[in-house]
C-alpha cells in the first residue's frame, strides 16, 4: 500500500473533512433546519444537483424509478 503522502488525492481525508464541516454547521438543529441547511448549498456538479432533485421527489410517484428484478 502507498504512504498517503505521496497520494496527489486522499478520498478518507476529504471525506473526513466535509463530514466535519457539516456536523459543525448543524449541530444543535433540528431536522427541518438540518433539511432546509443542506438544500441550500449549491451544488457545481450536474449530477450530484439531479441526485438532490431526485431525493426531494421521493414522495412523488413519477419521479421514483421502479423496482429491479
């Protein structure tokens, strides 16, 4: 295995880091507040915003996609 120093890009690390800064951004909310926090931020990629769409859809029929078999 590689010394994570010599990695150009450390996923752990990042992952680590961003689930900190969130945790320090809503702490002590509830979990509306939680919702409404994290939908708020703008998300760069396409993807991850078609994704967030898709989530709050859940309730809506049309945008669930149907079971695999």
């Amino acid at each position: 295995m590689t010394d994570s120093k010599s990695k150009p890009f450390d996923a752990v690390q990042m992952m680590r880091s961003i689930r900190e800064h969130l945790t320090s951004q809503v702490t002590g909310m509830d979990l509306d507040g939680e919702r409404r926090c994290l939908r708020s931020v703008e998300l760069p990629d396409a993807y991850l915003r078609e994704l967030m769409d898709r989530t709050a859809r859940q309730g809506d029929s049309s945008a669930v996609a149907p079971p695999r078999r």
